[in-house]
C-alpha cells in the first residue's frame, strides 16, 4: 500500500514516505520551510503543490539526511535543501 504525501493542518506539515533500501521512511517538512525555499513571493502558496513540484529534491534530500545517519522520522529543514556550497 502506498501512502500518498499529504497537508497535516494541525502541524503545519506535509507528511510523505521515502522508499529508501526497501523500507519506507516517513519524512515531513513545514509550510514555512516549503514556502522559504520555493516560493518566496507567493501568496497563499499551497503546501502540498509545492512539495508535489519539488518532490525528486526533497526526497533526495531525506535520503542524503537518511545516509548521514539520520533518525526516522526525518524531519527537513531549510539547510537540508539548499544548493550544496
């Protein structure tokens, strides 16, 4: 059964799963940190639009924060997202 990336109102969050060696890792990130890194002047942006357009990234980034020893769940943070130096 695959879950499908969703908008957690209550937390702010949009909560997806990351299928890395097998196993599916649960991953969120914030509407905040959604709207910070990809959509600066948008208003009213919506979060779930934003991660679905951006998915092949954020998931990326779960898997560099999973190989890195990361803990389950992995929560992402502007840092995990921005372009490497």
């Amino acid at each position: 059964m695959t879950i499908q990336p969703f908008f957690d109102l209550s937390s702010g969050e949009v909560r997806f799963y990351v299928e890395i060696d097998g196993e599916s890792v649960g991953a969120s990130i914030t509407k905040q940190t959604l709207h910070y890194r990809y959509s600066r002047a948008a208003q009213g942006d919506d979060p779930l639009a934003t991660y679905t357009a951006h998915a092949g990234e954020i998931e990326a980034a779960v898997r560099r924060r999973v190989s890195k020893g990361s803990l389950k769940p992995v929560m992402l943070r502007e840092v995990d997202l921005s372009p490497p130096a």
